[in-house]
C-alpha cells in the first residue's frame, strides 16, 4: 500500500512539472492582441511597459499609456518606428 502511495505521488509530480514547463500552459495570455501598433506621437506618451517573452508570452510586448486620454495601446516592437521611437526616448532619458 505504501509503495503504490509513494509512486502515485511521484507520477503527479512529475504530471505538475511538465505541465508547468509546456510552452502551450501559457497561449493566449498575452496582454496584446494580435501585433499592436507600427507607430505613435512619442509626445503624447505617458508610460512605458515592456513585457519581455515569458513562459506565459512567446512575444515580446510594448504597451504605452497616452497621456491624451489615459488609453493604453500596445505597440509592435518588430516597427522600424517603434524601435527608432524607443531608442530615442532612451537617449532622452537613459536612466529612467
């Protein structure tokens, strides 16, 4: 009774750590849907968050808060724009 408990518990484990490393545990979690914008008025940028990938993402996401009405938007970080924007802002303030 006791090895049949123990072995039990060893394949549940094993199910729970194979289930937490699939890449498939995390599809659709992503906060942006679809590719996000190609471009923005940098000036009306209020905040910047960018979301490396993760287990729960397979891609990297940018999202800006607009200082024009609060709305946020995701931006794609594959846009030639996106990417001269950012390094920009960047220079701009490098510590922030």
């Amino acid at each position: 009774m006791n090895i049949c408990c123990v072995i039990l518990l060893f394949l549940t484990i094993i199910c729970i750590s194979t289930l937490e490393a699939s890449p498939l545990m995390g599809k659709g979690r992503c906060i942006c849907k679809g590719s996000g914008e190609n471009s923005v008025n940098r000036k009306h940028i209020q905040k910047i968050e960018i979301y490396p990938r993760n287990t729960f993402c397979n891609k990297t996401e940018i999202i800006v808060t607009l200082s024009t009405n609060g709305e946020k938007v995701c931006l794609n970080p594959a846009s030639k724009r996106v990417k001269r924007a950012l390094s920009k802002m960047i220079k701009k303030f490098p510590e922030a």
